[in-house]
C-alpha cells in the first residue's frame, strides 16, 4: 500500500487469535490508519503511522503531525491508544526532545 509512486504507504497485520476482535479498520491517508479493537471489552485504538522523512518539504511534516494529533483528540478518553510506526532512520529534519 502506499502513495501513486508506491511510496509512503502504511499498513498492519493482525494475528489470527485477535482478527474476530477488530471492531474497524479505517484509512486516513497514505500515511495514517487505525485498527479498533475490542479486547475483553476495553478498546485498543492502534494508530499506524509512517511520517515522512527527512527528505520531504516541512509542510507535508507539519501536515502529518497535525492529523495524528487531530486524530488521537478524537478518540474517546475511555479508549486506549497505542501510535506505532515508522519516522525513518536517521532524526534529520526532526527536533528531537
């Protein structure tokens, strides 16, 4: 999975034993997808990312922060969350804190 020049793509794997627990999956961008699952009746938010290197333009950066941090705003208090993903190799063009 990923962009036009597939590129960019994210994408998860779910283990047998947990498939009959995925309440949804759904796609946000290229870049950002949530897997919902009800384990034992708590929700787990898995929110799969793949920010954009250090080779990409600071707005497309900025672009991606502001939708994951949009999106885990909009995740009920009640639920987990849980941000897996891949931000590249090497912390070039990132402040790292």
């Amino acid at each position: 999975m990923g962009g036009e020049e597939g590129s960019d793509g994210v994408g998860i794997f779910v283990t047998e034993k947990w498939v009959d627990s995925v309440v949804c999956l759904e796609r946000h961008s290229k870049r950002v997808l949530i897997l919902k699952t009800d384990l034992d009746n708590v929700l787990l938010n898995v929110l799969m990312v793949y920010a954009p290197h250090s080779g990409k333009l600071e707005e497309e950066k900025e672009n991606f922060w502001n939708e994951v941090f949009h999106l885990v705003s909009c995740i009920p208090q009640n639920e987990m969350v849980v941000l897996a993903g891949h931000v590249g190799s090497s912390n070039v063009g990132y402040d790292v804190i």
